[in-house]
C-alpha cells in the first residue's frame, strides 16, 4: 500500500506524512516544490502541483490511496488519472465553509464544494473532511503580540471552533489505513467555541503576558483597509459577513475527532501552550 499525501508542505499533510511514516506505511510526499520538505530519508518524495496535470501520473503511480487538498482547477482531471492508476480511495481536506447557504458564491467556500462536486462525479470512493478554522490561523496575530501588545479586530466577540492541524491529520490518518469509516463526510471541529478575545487571552497567558493585549474594536472599513496590501477584497468581505454572523453565537461543536481516533480532540490552550514561543513579548535593550 502506497499513500500519496499532496501538500506535504503544509501543517495537515507534514502531520500526516508523519503519522504515516511513524505506522511503518509507505508515505510518498507530494509538493510543488518538494526540494523544500524536509521528512526521513526513506520518506519518498514527488512533485505533485495540483495545479499542473502533467505532474500527475509519476506522482500517482503505484498509489493505493490519496490525501487530496483542495485545488479545484483540475480536481477532475486528477480524479480520472487516479481512476487510471488504481487509486481506490481518496480523502479530500475541504471546509466547513461549504456547509454555508451561499457556499457557491462565498469565495472562502467555493473552491472547496467545487472540489467536493468534482469528487462526488468521479469514480473513485471519496471520503470528505470538513474541519472548521485552524487553530494555527492564531499565528496571524504573533507580530502585533510580540512588538506591540495590540490587537485591532473588527469583531473580538465572533465565535470560532478552532481545530488542531495535528487533529485534522490524525482523523485522515485513520480513515485512509481502515481504522476509521471510509466514505460520506465528516464535520471536523475543535473540542470548544471560543472568541476571538478569548483565544488572544489564552495567547497571552501560553506566552507569559504580565500585561493584558490591548484589544481595539475598530470598523469593518479600517480593518479592510489595513489588510488590503495583502488580502483580496472579496476574501476579506467574506470573512467579515461571516464573523458578523458568529459575533456572540458560540459555534456548533462535534465529537468526530475523538469518535474516529479515540482520543479528544486537543483544545486551543494545547495549541498555544505548544506555540507560545511565536506571541512572547520581544525584549528591549
């Protein structure tokens, strides 16, 4: 049995290729750029870009089983070359995001259900996980924590359900070696709803804070402002109407991390204990 993980490079396929290896299973690391990853020598590595076809076939060859992210440029014509390869299951990291009402037009979600439709109409069994927001998205905030101390959110009462990278793969790890169901999807959820405030208070105690962040609600138009360097205004707009939705409204929780590993899925607080080096105050001379 010959596991493809694409996206070796990112948090939940660097995971999984680890857990993998760690089983004793054959692992093959797909990438873009996999002169970058960094596994065990016995670990196999491939170009895999998904959004280049050309790099499919040497990447599937000899594949058994496939962890696919979300890439829906050519999400068909990767399924049909995995169908030529005999690939017999393949398990897509997709989003809660397309369980919203207006996922075909929310540019967060769309490429996510266009992946999952491609999916569905191809031939191979697809098994779909569906995880809320990444607990790592926190690092986004590790600058300001370190220098400044300050925090401008346009909405520090919205509700999330953060969940740990290393969940994700652990749930995939388990579904594509048998010991989880294969098929239909799953809503993947950390094992709290938390706010935004609540998360930059425990950021601040992981990191050892004597003084608390200053938070400072400001508007929907000066926190697109200050992210339009580098963020798209459609994807910014998106995020906003959907942390207006979730302002004050704790988030719809599952169990599904520990139904299909066993083990509870890890709290936010784990996540920053594990990272607090990234939000420790910067030390002056």
């Amino acid at each position: 049995m010959t596991i493809l993980v694409t996206g070796s490079r990112g948090k939940v396929g660097s995971a999984l290729v680890t857990l993998l290896h760690r089983q004793g299973l054959r692992v093959r690391a797909g990438s873009a750029s996999p002169g970058d990853l960094t596994f065990p020598a016995d670990v196999e590595t491939v170009r895999c870009a998904l959004d280049d076809p050309s790099t499919f076939p040497a990447a599937l060859d000899s594949v058994t089983s496939v962890f696919l992210y979300a890439e829906p440029s050519h999400t068909d014509a990767f399924v049909a070359q995995a169908d030529a390869a005999g690939v017999g299951h393949i398990v897509l990291l997709s989003s809660s995001a397309v369980m919203s009402p207006d996922a075909a037009g929310n540019p967060i979600a769309a490429s996510h259900l266009l992946a999952e439709q491609a999916l569905a109409a191809g031939p191979v069994e697809a098994t779909v996980l569906r995880p809320g927001a990444f607990a790592g998205n926190a690092l986004q905030w590790a600058g300001a924590l370190r220098s400044t101390g300050a925090l401008d959110l346009p909405y520090p009462q919205s509700h999330g359900d953060p969940i740990h990278e290393d969940d994700i793969a652990r749930v995939a790890a388990a579904v594509l070696t048998g010991q989880g169901p294969r098929g239909g999807t799953h809503h993947l959820t950390g094992p709290q709803s938390i706010t935004f405030a609540e998360q930059i208070a425990t950021l601040s105690r992981a990191a050892g804070r004597t003084t608390p962040v200053d938070i400072r609600t400001v508007t929907r138009e000066q926190w697109l402002e200050s992210v339009s360097a580098f963020l798209p205004g459609e994807f910014a707009r998106a995020l906003l109407d959907h942390w207006a939705s979730t302002d004050g409204s704790p988030a719809v929780l599952t169990r599904t991390v520990e139904e299909l590993t066993g083990r509870p899925a890890r709290t936010f607080g784990e996540w920053a204990e594990e990272h607090a080096d990234a939000f420790r105050a910067e030390q002056t001379t």
